[in-house]
C-alpha cells in the first residue's frame, strides 16, 4: 500500500521519521474520513461537516465505495473507483437533491480539481523521464527541485483563473517530494477507466459494481489489462 493509517499523529510522526533515514521521501497528511470496508458501521466524522452539505456527500459516496469493493493491495484500483463512484453518485444526489446553488458550486470544484490532478500528472511524467534519464544523481535532485518549482509557479497561472479561490494554496505552500505527489494521483490514475466502464454499463451501479467486483478478483496485472480494454458488463 502506498500510504498507512493512524489514529494518533506522534504514530504516523514516528514512522515517517524512520523512513526518511532510510533516505526516501514522506508525506504525512491528515483525512477527513476513513473506511474500515464494510467491518464495522463507520462513524460521521466532524472532520466530514466543515466543507458543508455538498462535500459531506461526496466524502460518504467515496467511503461507501470502498465497503463495496475492495481489491487487496491495489490502492490506485480502490481510490481510483471511490472517486469515479463518487463523482457519479454526486451527479445524482444533486439531481434529486441539492440546489442550483450547490449544483453549480460542485461543477466549479470539480473543474478546479481536474485542473490540479493535470498538473500533478503533468509533473509526474516529467520526474519519472528524469529519473530513468542517465544523467547523474547531482544533476537530478538540481532539476527536480526545478520542476517542483517550476509545477507551483504553474499553480500560480491556473489559480490565478479562480476568481479569488485560494484552491489548493495549502496543498503547495508546503513542501513537495515524490511521496506527496504520488499521493495525489493514487485517487486519479484510473478514473477514465472506470468512468468508461460504467459508461458502457449504461450507467447502471449494480451492473457496474458487479464487473468491478469480477476485476478485483483478477491478480493485478490481469486486472489493469482488463480495465484498460473497457470489458462490457
């Protein structure tokens, strides 16, 4: 798994301390929300309340999904289809439930977001080619730390787009490292996959879990074949 989960803050502070000994890069951050995937009956959270009415649905689609399905050691897979799940429930609790207000404040958040998971995609491929580069060790820690530089300058333009919405200011005001962002694109990696697939469900949840339920069962590299080839339900 590509993060870990505590209860207490001096845990997650102890066990990060022993990793960047060992020279790798940590990323410790708190959540909102967690699931227990389907053990117990997961508790709402005040964590959950404070963004409002609209983000507290998103957060329980999200978690929800998870107690669905669950693939064992494929947390890209099981975030990946929390999100999808999420945007798509989104979709129609608003339809049925929200206001016009909150209909378009979602599309804008929802825009907003996509623009920050391009960035971080795009900065992504961009250190994954220097690393498998030749060059030397030196010459690559100078030109990542140029292109984390060069992402929060890029932040800067998209934002500046915004209308006066800080967005994710607090996201790059703090220190960026490899950890950090792959911790973003876990939730980001496989969405048009899954998004494609529940399209050619029609759009119907109990199909489309019962095929992503079928795809976690698969070992992983049969999985990522599948998914990528959009299977029919």
């Amino acid at each position: 798994m590509p993060y870990r989960g505590y209860f207490a803050a001096r845990d997650a502070q102890d066990f990060a301390r022993a990793l960047r000994a060992e020279g790798l890069d940590v990323y410790v951050g708190g959540v909102a929300a967690y699931s227990t995937l389907g053990w117990f009956d997961d508790p709402l959270l005040s964590s959950m309340l404070y963004r409002g009415e609209t983000e507290t649905a998103a957060i329980i689609f999200h978690e929800l999904a998870h107690a669905k399905v669950y693939a064992a050691g494929d947390a890209v897979f099981n975030e990946s289809f929390a999100m999808t799940v999420e945007h798509a429930g989104m979709h129609r609790w608003l339809a049925a439930h929200g206001t016009s207000a909150q209909r378009r404040a979602y599309r804008t958040a929802w825009r907003r977001k996509q623009g920050f998971y391009d960035l971080i995609e795009t900065a992504r491929a961009r250190l994954s080619a220097l690393y498998a580069s030749d060059a030397k060790t030196a010459f690559k820690r100078r030109k990542k730390r140029r292109m984390i530089a060069q992402l929060r300058a890029e932040y800067v333009h998209l934002q500046s787009r915004w209308a006066g919405d800080d967005g994710y200011e607090y996201w790059f005001n703090a220190p960026i490292n490899n950890a950090k962002l792959a911790a973003v694109a876990t939730y980001r990696d496989l969405v048009p996959d899954f998004e494609r697939l529940l399209a050619r469900c029609d759009n119907d949840f109990a199909r489309f879990y019962r095929e992503v339920t079928r795809l976690s069962e698969l070992a992983l590299d049969e999985r990522r074949k599948r998914l990528d080839s959009a299977p029919s339900c």
